[in-house]
C-alpha cells in the first residue's frame, strides 16, 4: 500500500482519488503536478499540468492525484526543492520501458537532482 494523498482531519481526501471507478476526495481541484493512474494491469503516471485534472483521471478506475510530479515526462525536474519537505516520502517511478518502481525514501529527502541514487 503506498498512500499519495493528504487527508483532513475528518479523514477525507484532500487530493482527488478515484476508487474501483468511484470519485473520491475534493470536487474540484487544479493540479500541475502528476496522477499514478491503473486500469487492469496498466498503470501510468500523467502528466496534469495545462489539463483538467477530472477528466485526465476519469478514463481510470483507480487514480491518485498527489503532489508533486518530480521529473517531468521531458526530464525537467518539476519540484521545487525545500527544506519544509523533510519527510519519509513514498515514491512511483516509471521508467521508458515501463518499468515499475514503488518506494519510500529511507532518509526523509527524495531529490530529483540525483535520481540514480534510487537504482
């Protein structure tokens, strides 16, 4: 189980989710980051920026919305780094052969400068 999402204190959503093809989560939300999205045995990960994040997650019964999209489809490191971060971080990678790599960082700093160190 990896959780992606941030959750209020009345254990709703933050982020929107789609659950066995249902909506979970806040009814409306912009996004420039990214969703991990299944279908069977397909997964991805979108690219959300210049999209509306409902329709780019609806063609998917299961979605997760989260912040952020490290790299970028193109390569570009998207997030920003931050001290505020600090935190043990769960982690979906995908590589240009499909590979799949889910994990949690073990030092609480997740840098996209330096993403070999995740192999």
């Amino acid at each position: 189980m990896v959780n992606g999402s941030y959750f209020g204190e009345d254990h709703v959503p933050l982020t929107p989710l789609r659950l066995s093809g249902k909506a979970a989560g806040p009814t409306s939300y912009q996004s420039i980051h990214g969703a991990f999205v299944a279908k069977g045995a397909h997964v991805e990960i979108l690219d959300l920026r210049n999209q509306d994040t409902f329709k780019a997650i609806d063609a998917y019964p299961e979605a997760m919305v989260s912040y952020p999209l490290l790299i970028d489809p193109s390569g570009a490191n998207r997030a920003v780094e931050s001290k505020d971060w600090l935190a043990s971080r769960n982690f979906v990678a995908l590589d240009q052969k499909g590979t799949r790599c889910l994990g949690t960082t073990e030092d609480r700093l997740l840098q996209p400068s330096s993403p070999g160190r995740l192999s």
